[in-house]
C-alpha cells in the first residue's frame, strides 16, 4: 500500500455491496480500492439465505457476476394472513419475466463477486482495518491498517450503522428465526409471504427445499431454536396451514429484528450504503436489493468525475436515490406494522386488502414491479 497515492474511491467492507459497488466503479472507469477488516474468502463460510429481486439479477448481469450463479428462481408469490380472508398471487409469467426473483446462499453470493473482483484486478486489502477518517476539502485521510492513506470519496459499504445522532431506530420486539425446511412437495419456484399476529412467515424456494424466515417475539423465538424438531414442524404447520406439509427442518438459528436508518447517507466526502446505510426488516427481502440499486446510481453519478468525492457529485446522488430510498424504508416498516397485529378490524382490512390486490391486476403489478425494480419501477 502506498500512503501518498490519491485513490478516487476507498470502500470500506469487502462483503457483496462493497464488491459489487469495486466492480460498478470498474466498469465505468472510476479506480476503487476495497479494505476489509476480515480475510478475503470469509464469507465463503456464510450459511445465510438472500432473496435477489429480478431487478438485482440485471445489476449482477451487468457487473459480470451472474453467469454461473446457483440461483432458485421465484416464480410466483403467495401472499396471505392467518386468521383472515384475503390473499394474492404474483405471477412472474403476468409481468413478462422469467423469475420474480432468486434465492441464493450468501457464500454462493461471494464466491460469484470475488471472482469478478479477481477478474478485473481491483485491488483488495484483506485484514485492513480503516480508522480515524478525516474529510479535508480536497481529499480524505484515513488510517488503513495503521497507514496514513488518501482518497477523493471514502464508502462505506459494511456493517450495521453506527450509533451516532444521524441514525433513527425503531425496535420491532421480534427475532427472526431461520432455517432450512423440507416438505412433502418441491418448491416449483412457489414462495409465500404469510402475515400472523407474532409476524412475517416467509418461505422461499431453496433447491429442492425451503428457505424459512419465521418472525416471533423473542420468547418464541428463544423456544423454536432449542425445541424438538417435530415440535418446530408442528408449530410451523399450524401458523402456515395445509398448502405444504412440512417433512425435516435443519439447524435453527434467530437474530433481532429492528429499523435503523442514516437520515442522511452522504458526508463530506463519504457515502453509506447497504448496512451501512439502513438495516431493514427482512420482510419483502428488500435490503440487499435497495444496496444493488444505491450501487448502480452512485457509480453512473461519479461516472467521467475528475473528482469523486465533489459535494455536487455527492449532492446529485443523494437527490437521485431519496425517493426509492424513503419509499422502501416506509414500505417494510409499513408492512410490519399493519400485518402484525392482533386487532381484529385492522386484520379484516388487511385481509380486504389482499383480496382487492388479488382482483385488481394494475394494483398487483405495482406491488411486483415496486418490489423488484423499486420506488422508480413505474
């Protein structure tokens, strides 16, 4: 590493943003340095289970990191609440597509990007730590490893967000509860959204099994990881109901749940993106997806830019991605908020809702096309 070079873009986090974000520079022009805390190659190890939209997919395409992908496609969505009418199906053959999205094991994500990252050359600082990050008007300082370095824009691309007065929070009292199920059906591309008083079931196809997301209070979730399997399959039965029958589960594991988000993502010569930015409820899958949106706009902004940390630049960006930013944001804690309750008139609207998503076929499309392509998608 040498200190008195200017690099154009720093990222912080060697993780799937901060390598897709290394590759969308790359193919516009624009030099990046990647500095991660870990040893390359960690994330090979990561077990945990991601829902691409079909939009991400294109993003992917484009960077080079797609062919190859071991990908189940969602073809279609089940959306329903227990305990009331009302539901919805969205078809991927309806909005002219091959897949609504695909589900993939985060490890397969990395295996993919670090060997475009490989590929292209973009240089990688594994077991670098970046501390003490001074914004001057020209360039910023950093510390990377204990060596003073410069860059012209420092992204931070890892990492839940700090705790600072520009962050605001919301704990939703839920854990999420995931794991690998079988059933006594394969998954045929099938995925299913199922709203319950406690919170979100989803089930994506996996293989030739299902990925589970189960959200509960933290009591529960503190009984489905430690309990027997048979009891965990009957619990789980009787929250999704009768469309599959549940077979085997495989290790059980749950994380809180909460929303926090930067008020602003961009500084003085530094931008957030992915965790970094907003940490989001998985309902919907949307978190990844946002982060690959962020990426493919801040790179076409800093695209022929003598200066990549210019505050018009940085200014541009930040008006670009507000609105899909705030809408996705709204849109998860929305859906948490009305569906997981146990107000019996709150729960019959809903119900309404869904019945009315289901016979109204622009309204369904909406919903689809917001969720693969984002708040843009009209």
């Amino acid at each position: 590493m040498r200190s008195e070079e200017l690099t154009p873009v720093a990222i912080v986090g060697g993780g799937p943003v901060g390598m897709s974000l290394a590759l969308a520079l790359h193919k516009q022009g624009i030099a990046a340095k990647i500095f991660d805390a870990r040893g390359r190659g960690a994330g090979l190890d990561d077990q945990r289970i991601l829902a691409l939209s079909y939009g991400t997919r294109q993003t992917l395409e484009w960077l080079g990191a797609w062919q190859g992908m071991d990908a189940t496609p969602i073809r279609t969505i089940h959306i329903s609440q227990r305990g009331h009418g009302g539901r919805s199906v969205i078809r991927a053959e309806q909005e002219h597509i091959p897949a609504l999205g695909y589900v993939v094991s985060l490890r397969e994500l990395y295996r993919v990007l670090d060997a475009a990252v490989a590929a292209a050359n973009i240089v990688y600082h594994d077991n670098t730590r970046i501390e003490v990050v001074n914004a001057e008007v020209r360039h910023v300082n950093f510390l990377a490893g204990g060596e003073t370095c410069r860059a012209q824009l420092v992204a931070y691309a890892e990492g839940i967000v700090d705790n600072t007065a520009d962050i605001n929070r919301h704990d939703y009292a839920q854990h999420a509860v995931t794991t690998i199920v079988s059933a006594s059906e394969a998954p045929q591309g099938r995925a299913w959204e199922r709203f319950t008083a406690q919170g979100p079931i989803a089930l994506l196809p996996f293989g030739h099994a299902f990925a589970l997301v189960q959200s509960c209070s933290p009591e529960i979730a503190g009984a489905l990881t430690t309990m027997p399997a048979t009891e965990f399959l009957a619990q789980l039965q009787d929250c999704f109901g009768q469309r599959l029958h549940f077979t085997g589960t495989g290790p059980r594991h749950s994380f809180p749940l909460g929303l926090r988000y930067r008020h602003e993502a961009v500084a003085e010569r530094q931008v957030w993106l992915g965790n970094a930015a907003q940490t989001l409820h998985p309902v919907a899958g949307q978190g990844f997806n946002l982060a690959l949106r962020d990426v493919r706009e801040l790179a076409r902004t800093l695209t022929n830019a003598v200066d990549s940390g210019a505050p018009d630049l940085l200014h541009r960006y930040a008006k670009k991605r507000q609105l899909d930013r705030r809408c996705t944001i709204g849109f998860t804690d929305t859906l948490v908020r009305l569906f997981s309750n146990d107000n019996p008139l709150l729960g019959h609207a809903c119900g309404a809702g869904l019945l009315g998503l289901d016979l109204l076929p622009a309204a369904r499309s909406f919903l689809a096309r917001r969720m693969m392509f984002g708040a843009r998608a009209w």
